[in-house]
C-alpha cells in the first residue's frame, strides 16, 4: 500500500492460484516454495530498488495477507480448501 499526502492510498497486490497437487501436498516445503518464488517476483516487479538493497538480508519488513480457506483441526495443523 502506497500512502500519498492528501489521504488517498494505492492497494498493489498479485493474486497466484494454488493448484490441486500443491493443496493436497505432504510436503509444507513446496507450498512455502511457491510462496517465496510469488513474493520474490512481487518484490522484483513492484519494489526493485528496496529488492535489490536488502536481497543479502536475512530480514526483509513485509505485511502479507494470506486469503484461503482452510479447515483448522489443531492450533498449528489445517487442511486447505478449494
């Protein structure tokens, strides 16, 4: 979110549709790849130049937003919905 002087804002986002495979996975690993790659190209895209001074960083300030349905069986265990 881009906020500018006189109270107006700009929403940038980048929507990325899980398949089926990677919904159904064992694996939490490949999820979290695929994460990674979308905000790594988001970054890229959208905010070069903050990309490119932190990318040797092990830390890198985001606020993401995460819209999928799940059914939560345990505080830390779900099963994601279509």
């Amino acid at each position: 979110m881009n906020l500018h002087e006189d109270i107006m804002f700009e929403v940038m986002q980048f929507k990325k549709a899980i398949s089926r495979e990677l919904m159904m996975t064992q694996n939490v690993a490949e999820l979290f790849y695929l994460i990674t790659e979308q905000i790594e190209m988001f970054l890229k895209a959208h905010h070069s130049n903050c990309f490119n001074m932190f990318k040797d960083s092990k830390i890198f300030s985001l606020e993401l937003i995460f819209s999928y349905l799940i059914y939560q069986n345990a505080v830390n265990s779900g099963i994601l919905l279509r």
